[in-house]
C-alpha cells in the first residue's frame, strides 16, 4: 500500500464524498471535515487514482497520574464503500501512528466503534465511562448560578481554551487543535452551549449541549470547569432546564458519582422504564490506548509506592505486520528490563535472575494505565507470569481509573 499526506484542493471533494457515503456527514456539512482536517496531520490512500481512505490524527497529551506524556490521537479513520476489505485501514493506520511517533508521541489512542478491530494494532480496551440519563428536575443541587452567556459556533477558540483549562486527573487527554473542537461542536446538529466568562472575556466554565424536540433528550457533550464551585454552578443550570427538558443524558465528571446528586434514581428508573424519556445509566468502554514508547511511558511513571518492583517483560507488538518494511518504528516487541515504583523505568535487554512477565502491548498498557489489575488481566487478555509477581503488580500499580475526559 502507498500512502501519501492529505492535499486540501485536489483532495478535498473526494473526502467530503467518502464522509458523506459513510454516513458521518450530511449534504451541506463538508465544512465540519474540512476544519477537522485543517487542525490534523491526516494520510491518505489512494484506489484508482482517487482518496478512499483516510486517516485524520491529532496532537495532545496523556497524563500518567501528575506527568503528562506527547498523545497521539487517531481522530477518524474513514474507509468508503469501494475500498473495504482491502487492509486499507489497519495499514494506514498503523502509518499513522508510526508518523506520530517520529513527531514524539508516545501514547497513541482512539475511540472504537467495536472492539478487536484496534486491536491488531497493539491497543488495548479502556476503562468505563458511566452515562447517566436522568430528569434534570431531579438534580439535589441547590447553588445560586449567575446568567449564563449563550454560547455558539463562532466561540469555538474561546470554548477550546476553556476545555484546556479543565483539572486533569489520571488518563485524562487533552488535543492540542483548536479546529477539533470546532468540528465537534457542530457533530450531529442541534447544538449550542451555556457558559460564563471572567471579567477578561475568557470562558472559565461551560457546558456544550445537543438538543433534540421540545421536552429532549438533550445531551452534554461536554462540560469545562476549573473548580468543582463551577461544575455545581453548571449542575444547577441543567437543573433549572427541568422545567421543560425531561431527559439529559450526562457523562460522570471525573470523580463524581452522580448518584449522590439525583433524588430516587432507582424509583424513577422503575417508573420510566420503556418510555421516551427513560431514567438509567450505562458503563460503555469507547476508548482504547497503547504505548508506542517504552521508554518514555516509563520514565513518566512515578507510583506513590514505597518500592520498587524489577521483572523481565517479553512483549508482543502486532503493529509491526501493518508496517512496512522500511519503517523506522517497529512497535515496541522484544525483550525489556522493567522497573516500576517512584522512580520507573524501561531498558532493552533480559535477565534470568528477574521474575518473567509475559504480555501483548495491548494488556501492558491496560496494566499500566490502571484499567485493570494484572491479576484480572492475566484471566481475560495476553498477559501471564508467575502468581506473586502478579500479586506484586497489583500492589504497586495501585492506580486511579483512567479517565480521557476528553472525547475523540
């Protein structure tokens, strides 16, 4: 497969056909890929002379507890009808990436329509997002909220900066291009935004809704705040839409367990049930992540344990088929010295005397970003050693749930 960089006028009409034949764009919205596109590094690969796969990736960070690490974000991958099935977009992909590791990435991650597709390039599944639908009448918060700004499409360099502005806890993303959040505040139509600013016209807090009929659904696509003083300012805003609106549907904030602030969630779940405007809440994992730099993965790995734990590791990297041949990158297989505690780090090379950890990318990364323990791990994914050292694993790895907070 060749590939080639994205040329924005000759190329621009065929990736507007192949969004639209998708189903990701409707007729008249071809400005939404073209923004996208202007803030992304994005590949192509060409069949008959024409683009039919693309691959759009962004730049950002990934934060491992308090250090943040170069992200690499797989933004889309589109394939149009008459190029599936032709390794175009694993391939391309795996280019992709191997492109954003030569610019200094060192995470790579993506949002999935299905897992194990992904996972022939090394990633791995990512913790839970908890969505809550409830009726906003229902909110147990009681602050006083100012007069929110109406917030529209022409403030979306104003509303990135906000989203930049978020606290960050462990996993959370951030994406470097203002345009990626332009073009996702206009995904799926019907959307606005509610938000204040300080006394310099910056927006400190937000929240990006899509509204749907009179009563909703509305949903939030995404809320900013630097202070939990303003994620109950924005809570009690939505509160107030209770009055018409029966239904928003609500990602749970990092470290909020929304259930705290709803009255009789279970009363109105069993009264709803079936209906239009039905109460629940749901786990999806959406995301996936893998390293793409061993070393600086590690050396960005700082645990609050009061040891250290050395082991040998034999990785599996399935990146490396997709790749060509001439490929600088090669994945991160082989054989690797592993230390982690308050001070991490990872060296090529193997020793005897070490306990043995065996694992794909796609499990090691899960491990070390906490999604799950390595014990679990070693039930369910690629990942195998001797029992104490999974004991010792979980001990030392004692991590936060990862959170992207960040939707891509």
């Amino acid at each position: 497969m060749k590939w080639r960089e994205f040329e924005p006028e000759s190329d621009a009409p065929a990736a507007h056909r192949v969004w639209r034949e998708v189903g990701w764009i409707r007729e008249g919205e071809e400005k939404r890929v073209d923004m996208l596109f202007s803030g992304s590094d994005v590949l192509v690969a060409d069949l008959n002379g024409q683009p039919e796969c693309l691959v759009a990736r962004g730049r950002g960070t990934v934060r491992h507890l308090r250090t943040d690490l170069p992200f690499i974000c797989i933004e889309t991958v589109t394939t149009s009808h008459i190029a599936r099935k032709r390794g175009l977009a694993g391939r391309l992909t795996a280019a992709s990436i191997a492109a954003g590791v030569a610019d200094g990435g060192a995470v790579a991650g993506l949002g999935i329509f299905e897992q194990g597709y992904y996972n022939r390039l090394g990633f791995g599944n990512g913790s839970y997002d908890i969505q809550v639908s409830l009726d906003p009448a229902d909110l147990m918060v009681d602050a006083e909220f100012g007069v929110p700004e109406r917030l529209g499409l022409d403030d979306w360099e104003a509303i990135h900066a906000s989203r930049l502005g978020c606290p960050r806890g462990h996993g959370a993303c951030t994406l470097s291009a203002p345009e990626f959040t332009a073009a996702h505040m206009a995904l799926g139509g019907g959307t606005f935004g509610l938000g204040y600013r300080d006394f310099d016209g910056n927006i400190t807090h937000h929240v990006w809704f899509e509204g749907r009929g009179e009563n909703g659904p509305y949903s939030v696509r995404w809320m900013a705040y630097r202070d939990h003083d303003q994620l109950i300012e924005l809570l009690s805003l939505i509160k107030a839409l209770g009055d018409q609106v029966r239904l928003v549907h609500i990602t749970e904030p990092p470290g909020i367990q929304l259930a705290d602030l709803i009255s009789h969630p279970r009363r109105s779940e069993l009264v709803s049930r079936g209906s239009e405007f039905e109460v629940k809440s749901r786990a999806i994992a959406w995301w996936q992540m893998r390293i793409c730099d061993m070393e600086a993965a590690l050396a960005a790995t700082h645990l609050p344990a009061e040891r250290h734990l050395r082991f040998a590791l034999q990785m599996t990297d399935p990146i490396e088929r997709y790749l060509p041949e001439d490929s600088p990158w090669r994945g991160v297989g082989g054989d690797w010295i592993i230390t982690v505690g308050p001070e991490s780090l990872a060296e090529r090379g193997t020793d005897a005397s070490l306990p043995r950890l065996t694992a794909s990318v796609n499990a090691f990364t899960r491990m070390w970003l906490g999604v799950r323990p390595a014990t679990g791990l070693s039930v369910t994914d690629e990942l195998s050693g001797d029992p104490d050292l999974l004991r010792q694993l979980d001990e030392v790895l004692l991590l936060p749930t990862p959170m992207p907070n960040w939707g891509f």
